[in-house]
C-alpha cells in the first residue's frame, strides 16, 4: 500500500533520483542514488564542490528538467514544470533591465493576469517589507547588487509560493550585504513558513540557513551526508559554539 500520510508530510520527497546529461558517448552523469525528504515549512541547503550537481538538482525539483530516473514528488504530487506555487531564484536574479524596480516585482502577477488592484496591494506590501519602496521608481542598473537580490526575491514572494528554491542567492554580495539578506530571507521564512532550498558554495551560510544541510560528493553528484542542524533559522545560532562546531565537521567532511 502506498503511504499517503507520509508523502504528504514532506514538502519535497526524492527518491533514488538518478540524472544524466547528453547521451552515449557524451552523456554526463551529474546525479546518481539520491534520495530524502524535506518537511513542509522547513529550510534546507545543499552543499558540495563544484560539479557535484547541486544546480542540477535544483532544476529538477523546479521541474525545468526532466528526463531522469526514480522519483521526484512536490507537496505530494510528481514535479511537472510551471507548478505555481514552486519560486525558483537564479544567481542572475532574471530581472529585466528596461523595467522599473516596480514593474520587475509584478511580473509574474502580470503574467499571471492578477487584478491591478490586488497587485497593487501585494507589490506595495513586498517592497515595503524588503526595504525596496523608495526604489520601485529606479531600473535595476541604478541598485546594487544586495538590492538587485531583494527585487527578484519580492517576485518570487509575489507570488505566494510554498516552495522557494534558490541558487546560490547571495554569492556575489559582500559580506555584510551577504549577512543582511540571509537575515531578511530568515525573517520571511519565520513569518510565512514557506519551505526554503537553497544551493550555496558558503559553508557558513549553509549551516545559518539548512535546517537541513545535503552534502553532495562530485562525479557523479551522490549524497555524502545528510545533517540535520535544528537551529539554523534562529538570529543568534552564528554567535555560539555549536555553530562553529557544525561548520567545521562540514568543512572536514567536504575537505575529505
Ligand atoms: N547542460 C549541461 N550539459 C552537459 N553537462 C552538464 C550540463 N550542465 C551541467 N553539466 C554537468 O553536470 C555536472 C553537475 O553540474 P551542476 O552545474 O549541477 O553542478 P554544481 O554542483 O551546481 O556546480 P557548481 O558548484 O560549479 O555550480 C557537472 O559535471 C557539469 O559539468
């Protein structure tokens, strides 16, 4: 009997997922044997070297790829492309250079066709809470990077998704940009529960952010570990021992 109660506990389940690239004689093998599972609500972060597929497995849980092995469910339900309530985020932040600040963070209610009148209500709200409202009136050449980021993350809110998967989101930020933006996406996550995947090279942002931290090993991308990290998520966590404790036995693990 298939266990209902226990897909559906989960936000995102996987399987023995197995992905390749290309086919016979070019044919990559970027994911092999992947499984777990992400409870709704929660963060979780994927972490491993360069070419260890977690770019690639972040585009299979957004349904952009397909054409792989074993089994991907979302909220339940196998992932297909264009599910609504997926966001997903690139490094580049997709945002169109011709449009407003404004005009760039209601793009996927345009899309959509959503009444101006509740667009309106909805913009104005995601501005104002990341800091964007005095902005909406500029073109993304005139921000700055931290705040190029917070306008492809209020699209992404805009549209009220319960998954939010994000490739590396901060890796072109300094530090204390950095730093301000995981706080203000922690803010976000504690007030709307969304469940929160995010692939990043920083281990300390790994450990701030991953309730759940996917370690994965290169060629081909397989899971070295998987850690849970039940504080990640609370403001103080990067202050204390523990933080520093987890940080190093993932550098140790991703040194080996
Ligand atoms: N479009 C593609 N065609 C063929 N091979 C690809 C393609 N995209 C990625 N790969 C290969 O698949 C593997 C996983 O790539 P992926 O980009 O998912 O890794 P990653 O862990 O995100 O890497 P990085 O940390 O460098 O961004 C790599 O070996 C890569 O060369």
């Amino acid at each position: 009997m298939i266990d209902q109660g226990a897909s559906h506990a989960a936000m995102v389940r996987v399987t023995e997922l197995a992905f390749n690239y290309g086919e016979k004689d070019s044919r990559v093998q970027a994911l092999r044997d992947i499984s777990f599972a992400i409870p709704r609500g929660s963060t979780c972060a994927i972490i491993g070297p360069s070419g260890s597929g977690k770019s690639t497995l972040l585009y299979l849980l957004s349904g952009l790829l397909e054409g792989y092995s074993g089994q991907v469910l979302v909220d339940g339900d196998r992932v297909y492309r264009g599910r609504r309530e997926t966001a997903l985020i690139l490094q580049d932040h997709g945002l169109l250079p011709w449009k407003k600040v404004w005009d760039n963070a209601a793009l996927g209610l345009d899309i959509r066709k959503v009444p101006e009148n509740i667009k309106r209500e909805k913009i104005s709200a995601i501005l104002k809470e990341l800091g964007l409202w005095e902005m909406k009136d500029r073109y993304p050449s005139q921000l700055s990077g931290g705040q190029r980021q917070r306008v492809g993350i209020a699209r992404a809110l805009a549209l009220d998704p319960d998954l939010l998967l994000m490739d590396e989101p901060f890796s072109s930020l300094d530090a204390l940009t950095r730093e301000a933006l995981q706080k203000q996406l922690l803010h976000i996550w504690l007030k709307d529960r969304i469940t929160i995947m995010l692939v990043t090279h920083s281990i300390e942002e790994a450990v701030f952010l991953g309730q759940k931290i996917i370690v994965l090993s290169a060629h081909p991308g397989r899971i070295a570990k998987i850690v849970d990290n039940p504080r990640a998520g609370t403001p103080e966590y990067r202050k204390n021992q523990e933080f520093y404790q987890m940080a190093t036995g993932l550098r140790e693990l991703l040194e080996q």
